[in-house]
C-alpha cells in the first residue's frame, strides 16, 4: 500500500457506509487521521473507532450542522488537510410525481451539505493549502431515467466543484469530483430492491443509460475510494475542476 497521506487531517462525511466507509479506510490505510461526520452515529463511530478516528453526528440538511462539524473536526484534528464529501441519498421517481418534499430532502442533503461544509472548511483549507474531493454521479453528467431530482442534485455538485475551484485555486486549495455510475453499496442495494419506488420505474429504466463494459463486475466502494484518493493527493496536485467519472461508459451513449 503506498502511504500518500501520513498525518493528512481528514474531514470526511459519509462514512458509515457504503463509499465513505471505504474511503476512510483508504486513507487511513494511508497514513490519514481521520474524523467523520454522519447522521449515522452509530455506524460512523464503529467505522472511526476501528481506524483510530472519531465520529460526529452531523445532518446535511442543516447548514449550521456544517459548522459546528467543522470546528469539532479541528478540535480533534488541529486542522483540516482534507475534506471529502461524500454523504448522499439517492431519490428515485418519474420527474413528474416529484414531490416538492422528495425534491427538498434531495437537495438538502446533496447539494446544501457540501455546499455549506466547504463554505465552513475554506478558512482552514486555505490555512494548509488543502483541497476538497466531493462524489457527484454519472447522473449529474447525463439523465439517468427516473432520478431526475437526483440526478439535478449531483450536476450541482459538479458546478460547486468547479465554482470553488475558481475561486480558490488562488489561495493554492483544489476542488475535485468524482462521477460514479452504478456502486455496489447498501444505497444501490435498496435501489435495486425497490425501496418502496414503484418497480414499474425499473422497467421503464431497463436498457437506457447501462455500463458498457460488460465483461465485469460493477465498480466497488474500494475502487472510488481510489478515485477519491488519487484526487486528494499530490499526484494530482495539477488537478482542480475536474470530474473522474467511474461508470462503465454509461454517458458514452
Ligand atoms: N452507490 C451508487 O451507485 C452511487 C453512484 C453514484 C454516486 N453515489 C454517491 O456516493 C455517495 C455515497 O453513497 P453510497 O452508495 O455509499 O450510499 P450509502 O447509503 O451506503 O451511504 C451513504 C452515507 O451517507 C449518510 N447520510 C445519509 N443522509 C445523510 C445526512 N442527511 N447527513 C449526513 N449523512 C447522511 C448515510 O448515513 C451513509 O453513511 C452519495 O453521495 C451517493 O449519491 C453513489
């Protein structure tokens, strides 16, 4: 395992499961002191136990939530190298049964949330010339049927990642996405089991926007957490606005 991040100071939300999770081990695998931030509790403190970190309870949809984060993350960690956004949810439904409540929890949670934590963070990314890696979604780039809000949700992500890289790259901090498609995680599990979205949904999905490398297993956590790596570190100390995308090929057409 190369070691790119001994004694990085890593904010990471997200990370109870799923992508979070993978990539705190990733970087914690690498050398990172970690602290997460997620509504999950629970699953946040197992996960920051067993890497020596230490979890917050923290809601995206609260942007006060974003501050307080912040200034617990520096409590712990005397700073912030490092700040990953990768907390999310996942909203499936045809564009016109879009509730304005499902609407607003989506962009609650994934638009807002990073938003207002890297507006929280700047000060002290800017202090140790840092940088920021937020996961989007393929869906962001190019319609994925029925997820239309989602998929809103996640090209705002982008347009933040690339608004902050503008405005920051003065003081020498970078801001990076990445764009899965398809991720074998609990999210993608309830998604394909329905989780309540009427099933009908999936038919009418089939066969549009499909990954067209075949001939393999869908991406894993582990393999964006390794994305996420690359871009948080100095090997990709040129990189600011940019959108790694890891799907497949599904936006290829
Ligand atoms: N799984 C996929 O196919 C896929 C594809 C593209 C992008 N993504 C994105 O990757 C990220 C991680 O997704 P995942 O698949 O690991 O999902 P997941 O459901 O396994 O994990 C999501 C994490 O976010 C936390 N979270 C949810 N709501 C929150 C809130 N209000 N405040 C704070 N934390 C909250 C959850 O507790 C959980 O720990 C999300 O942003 C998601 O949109 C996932």
């Amino acid at each position: 395992m190369i070691h790119r991040f001994a004694g990085k100071r890593v904010l990471l939300t997200g990370g109870a499961s799923g992508i979070g999770r993978a990539t705190a081990e990733r970087f914690a695998a690498e050398g990172a002191r970690i602290v997460i931030g997620d509504v999950d509790l629970e699953g946040a403190s197992t996960v920051a136990q067993s890497l020596g970190g230490k979890a917050f309870s923290y809601d995206a949809r609260d942007p006060a939530a974003a501050g307080g984060l912040v200034t617990e993350a520096v409590e712990v960690l005397g700073g912030i190298d490092i700040l990953l956004n990768v907390a999310g949810i996942m909203t499936w439904g045809r564009f016109e049964e879009t509730s304005p409540q499902a609407w607003q929890r989506t962009m609650d949670i994934n638009l807002s949330g990073p938003f207002f934590l890297i507006q929280a963070s700047i000060p002290h990314l800017k202090a140790s010339k840092g940088n920021v890696v937020s996961v989007a979604s393929a869906g962001g780039l190019h319609p994925v049927y029925g997820t239309s809000a989602y998929g809103v949700s996640k090209a705002g992500v982008i347009a933040i990642t690339q608004s902050a890289a503008l405005e920051f790259a003065r003081f020498g901090v970078r801001a990076n996405a990445v764009a899965p498609g398809g991720v074998a995680t609990p999210m993608h599990e309830k998604s394909s089991a329905g989780g309540g979205v009427d099933p009908a949904i999936f038919a009418e999905a089939a066969g549009r926007n499909m990954p067209k490398l075949t001939d393999r297993p869908a991406c894993t956590p582990e393999e964006v957490a390794a994305a996420i790596a690359y871009l948080a570190s100095d090997e990709a100390r040129y990189a600011t606005g940019t959108v790694l995308v890891l799907d497949g090929g599904q936006i290829t057409g």
